[in-house]
C-alpha cells in the first residue's frame, strides 16, 4: 500500500514540475530550454530562428545546461537576460504571448519592497516557442520590469514564419 501510495505522490509531483516548466496559450505554445542565474550579461533580449543562431545565443550566454533539442523549423528560440539583487531573487514563471499587440514578454514573481540588496547578477531564462502559436506576422519581444528599477527594458523584432 506504500509503495502505491509513493507512486502516486511521484506522478503528481512530476506532472506538477512538467506543467511549470511548460506554458501555453492554449495547449502548449512554449517550453524552458534554461532557466539559470549567474548566466548572461547585461539586461538583453535574444532571438533564434535557425540552429547556427540557436548555437551562437548558447554559446554567448554561457550556460552550463547542455544544449536541448529544437526543431528549428517548427520552433523558435528566445532568452531573457535580466540583472536581480540579493534577496530579490524573481523567478520566471510564464511567457505572455499577446497576438492582438504582437508582443512576447517573460513573466516573473515579484518581492516584497525593500528586500533587495544594491549588488547585480545575471539571470537568463531560454525558452523555445511553437511557431504555428505565433499567428501575427511580426512580434515585439521584450523584456517586463518586476522589479521596474531592476530591468532595463530592451526590444528584438521577432517574423516567426520570415
């Protein structure tokens, strides 16, 4: 009866890991390549289309996760580089895909006011996105300010299909 139980608690505690490292609009638009601090540089916003450009952003950041599979041809790469304090530390938790404004922007969990350190440190989430949920001919990618005084808000243009 144990070991029924304990495999029961196992499937739903790795259904509830998969479903927070996997997002969607409707099914499942995008999944987390990386999500890792110390990672990255300055404040940034990168796009792949193709797997030259997917192993250039890879590369570049410096992540310590090997490489995973994408099919550039029916995904596309992007990665958020943002600067957090100690104490501040704000996880990703979704990505919002706005098909009406053709924007794309992480989303993170905020801190209570005042719990930040002054120091700054890199944290890059990388995530692939299913072209066929990018329905607008061009989007606007970007990176959200949570907290405002944290990021600096930067912009890549984004033609899924182009």
């Amino acid at each position: 009866m144990r070991r029924g139980l304990l495999g029961v608690v196992m499937m739903v505690v790795c259904a509830a890991v998969l479903a927070a490292c996997a997002g969607a609009g409707n099914d499942v638009d995008w999944r987390v390549l990386a999500d890792e601090r110390g990672v990255g540089g300055d404040p940034a916003v990168y796009v792949a289309k193709s797997d030259a450009e997917y192993h250039a952003v890879w590369s570049d950041l410096g992540f310590n996760a090997d490489r995973p599979s994408v099919h550039m041809d029916e995904e596309v790469v992007v990665a958020f580089t943002v600067q957090y304090a100690s104490g501040c530390e704000f996880p990703f938790v979704a990505l919002d895909i706005d098909h009406t404004t053709g924007t794309i922007s992480p989303r993170y969990a905020g801190n209570e006011p005042g719990q930040c350190g002054d120091d700054e440190n890199p944290y890059t989430v990388s995530l692939a996105i299913r072209r066929d949920a990018l329905t607008a001919d061009s989007y606007h990618v970007h990176l959200t300010a949570v907290p405002p005084d944290v990021v600096q808000a930067t912009a890549v243009e984004l033609h899924p299909n182009g």
